[in-house]
C-alpha cells in the first residue's frame, strides 16, 4: 500500500477524530479509503446510468435530450436516491 501525506482543514480533521473516537473507524487512514471507495463507486455508477440512457436514446432511433440534458437527469436521479 502506498503512504500519502495530506493537508486538510481544521474541521475536517475534526470529523476524523470524533469518527475513530466513536470507534466508527479504527484510523483516519481506514476513513480516508472508505471516503475514496465511496467515491470511486459512486463514480462508476454516475457512469453506468449514462451510458445505459445514452443507448437507451440510441435504441430508440433518436434523442429529444442533449447530452447536458441527460447529464443533469442523472444528477437529478441521485439527489433523489439520497
């Protein structure tokens, strides 16, 4: 595993003390990957829902939404997942 040296702010290193004090993690090191994890997940799911409503406008023969369009409905759809 490689180590990292990283800067954050005052309130945030708070964050990740209360959460290893709660025993929630173990290290901040633990908190940090879940928080990467999470975000690479969420990525990769970001990605999946567009393409499969980009081939949905394929298969359909033709697309009333931009590309910014659908973008934005994906956005839409995860506020609402949350």
């Amino acid at each position: 595993m490689s180590r990292q040296s990283i800067t954050i702010s005052e309130p945030n290193a708070d964050w990740l003390k209360a959460q290893v004090e709660s025993k929630e993690y173990s290290s901040n090191s633990e908190i940090v990957n879940d928080l990467i994890r999470r975000a690479r997940r969420q990525e990769s799911l970001e990605t999946e829902v567009i393409r499969a409503l980009l081939q949905e406008g394929i298969d359909s023969g033709s697309s009333v939404l931009s590309p910014a369009q659908i973008r934005q409905n994906v956005r839409d759809r995860q506020q609402v997942d949350e």
